[in-house]
C-alpha cells in the first residue's frame, strides 16, 4: 500500500498481535521528545506589546487583561529592559494620549506620546531590541476609529492615507526601527514606504498587518488604550469569514513593499497564517491579541486549565502554522520559561 516502502505493516502481520510501527517509541524520555520535536520557540522570536499612557505617575493596571499595564515612562523603560534581558527579540510600542480629538492630532505630534515612548525605549536598550510602533489613529481619535470621518460620518480611507503619511515620518523621526500600520486602509503599506522614503528613511521597515479580520478578540485592547469606539470596525477590518481575501491583501501589501506581513488575531486564524507562511518568502508574523490573552488569564485564575502550560501550548501552535515571529502580551514571561526549559 501506501506506506509498503516501510515494511513495517508487513511485519506487524508477521507478528501476529504485535503493532510493526511503534510511534511511541520517539515519545518515552523528554530528551527524545526534545532530539524530535518539529517546532521550536526561541526569546527572539518574540515581540512585546506595551503601552504608554500619557500624563500618569503610576502604572495603571488593565482589568481585563491581568498582569498587562498602561506604563509610566519609568515603568515602561523597565519593561523594555527586562525585555532585553529575557531575550526577547522586539517591542510593539502604543502611545494613549491625554487628548483625543476627532483627527488624532497627537499622532503626528513630534512630541506625542508614542513618539516619546520610542525615544525612552531607544534611549534604554539603543539597538539590542527591534523598536517597532502601532502607526494607527484610533489610539488617538475621540471617536476611536482607525481613520479620520468624513462629512457623513463614514471612515475615509484616502484622508487617512495621509494622516498615517505623516505618522510614519514622525515615528521615524524618534527613531523607531519598524513601523506597523495596523488601520485596514487600502493602499496603507505604499503610502507609508513612499512617506519613508521621501524622508530619508529608507531603512525603516514596515511590518504590514495584512490580514486583520475584525475581531471581537480585540475586545480587551479597547480598555488598554480608553478607546471609546462605539459600532464597529467592519467595513475597513476583514470578515471572519473569509480566507481568500487575505491572499489579496497580501498580494497588495508585497506589492507596496511590506518587509514583513502578519496576521492577526492568531489562535482564531491558523488556517490563514499557515496560507500566508506557505505563499510568501518574507517574514511572517502572528499577532495574539488581547482577548488571546484574557481568555486564558481568566481561565487559569478560576484553576480550570494550567496557565503556563496553555500559553506555552497556545505560542507552539502558532509557530507551528506558520508564524516565524510572535506578538504576545507574555513575550518577557514565556521567554523566562524557554530559558529554564
Ligand atoms: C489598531 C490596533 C488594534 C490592536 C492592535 N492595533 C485594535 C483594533 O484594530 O481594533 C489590537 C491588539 C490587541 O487586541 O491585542 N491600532
């Protein structure tokens, strides 16, 4: 049959009741386990969100996401560095103003606070950590959307182009290494490479989130930046329904000139991370996002399943579908954890 070229099945009938194949014997030691396992997660693989909230002198803890802080500058320089010290490969910085308005002025303010958030964090760990930033405005907008409205109150996709245009620059101004528009307009990727480029920043980098579906999974993250969206993201986020279409936003985000593309959420989408792995030969990233995170932080508080070893298990399969890199709220922890094996 199929598998004759082994013998093994052949030989199982030649022994009557005993099995030819014995798959358990690459199971029996955890060094055997080990010398076999397909998938492996390194620190460096692994990207730390974080948070810096503007004009707080004490870290302000995120109630659905336990263990996760809106920074202080101080708090937010020692999470980078124990970043660093873990191992761990990179930082997805979010700035939370003091001031929203309906334009999201302070994400092109010079002195805004994501862009003081990547000039605190170069200026704590220089090039040891992969500095990247959300360049999005719904951190910034009174109404919480991804881009400015226009007079019909409707997302309007060529007027936000160029608000993420001057975005781009100014992040990259404070130093940051990669940008990540994360805001579904069509056409984000070239505008902010062009943006780039006219500048003089040709060797900043852009993670593009190109599949992002419009998740309830995002649930968590609107308390981690007080985002006041009221209705919802989809006619700019894709439908979970669809796999294909994000073979198109792929298609149009390498086209634009992507260095990197993800997908997000992550657990929810392995089918599409694994198209997308399989399709490209850039790198490919996976973003476990807030809800990820709180569904197994609550879990594990009620003792209903083993918290590390659920998120160690959740982080495998990840990288098992397809995910070269890993955006994950327990970046610094599970590194801790790869370290002592
Ligand atoms: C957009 C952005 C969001 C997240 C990352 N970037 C929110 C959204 O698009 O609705 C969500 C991340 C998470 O839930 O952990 N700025």
């Amino acid at each position: 049959g199929q598998y004759g070229q082994y013998g093994q099945y052949e030989q199982g009938g030649q022994y009557g009741r005993f099995p030819g194949a014995r798959p358990r014997r690459l199971r029996t030691t955890p060094a055997v386990r080990r010398l076999v396992a397909e998938t492996r997660l390194h620190p460096a693989d692994l990207i730390l969100p974080a948070f810096l909230r503007e004009g707080i002198s004490e870290p302000v803890p995120i109630s659905s996401m336990p263990g996760v802080y809106q920074h202080t500058r101080d708090t937010l320089k020692k999470a980078a560095a124990e970043a660093v010290a873990a191992g761990v490969g990179g930082i997805m910085l979010f700035g939370v103003p003091e001031h929203k308005d309906a334009v999201g002025s302070a994400g092109t303010d010079p002195d805004g606070i994501l862009q003081v958030a990547i000039r605190d964090v170069l200026s704590e760990v220089g090039d040891d950590l992969v500095v990247m930033s959300d360049l999005c405005l719904d951190e910034y907008t009174d109404h919480g959307h991804c881009g400015v409205l226009d007079a019909r109150g409707r997302v309007d996709n060529d007027a936000t182009l160029e608000r993420y245009a001057e975005m781009a620059v100014v992040q990259a101004e404070a130093g940051v290494h990669v940008v990540g528009p994360s805001g579904m307009m069509d056409g984000q990727v070239g505008v902010v490479r062009r943006a780039l480029d006219g500048a003089g920043h040709q060797d900043v980098a852009v993670l593009a989130y190109t599949a992002k579906y419009a998740s309830a999974f995002f649930g968590p993250f609107r308390e981690a930046v007080d985002s006041s969206l009221e209705g919802d993201r989809k006619t700019y986020q894709q439908d979970p329904a669809n796999a294909r279409e994000s073979m198109r936003e792929l298609a149009l985000d390498l086209a634009e000139g992507a260095d990197m593309v993800m997908v997000k959420p992550a657990l929810p989408y392995l089918d599409v991370l694994r198209r997308v792995a399989d399709a490209v030969d850039v790198p490919v990233a996976a973003y476990q996002v807030s809800g990820e995170y709180a569904m197994v932080e609550a879990a594990a508080a009620n003792g209903w399943v083993e918290r590390e070893r659920v998120i160690m298990e959740t982080l495998t399969g990840v990288r098992r579908a397809g995910a070269g890199n890993i955006l994950t709220y327990w970046a610094t922890e599970a590194a801790g954890l790869l370290a002592r094996g």
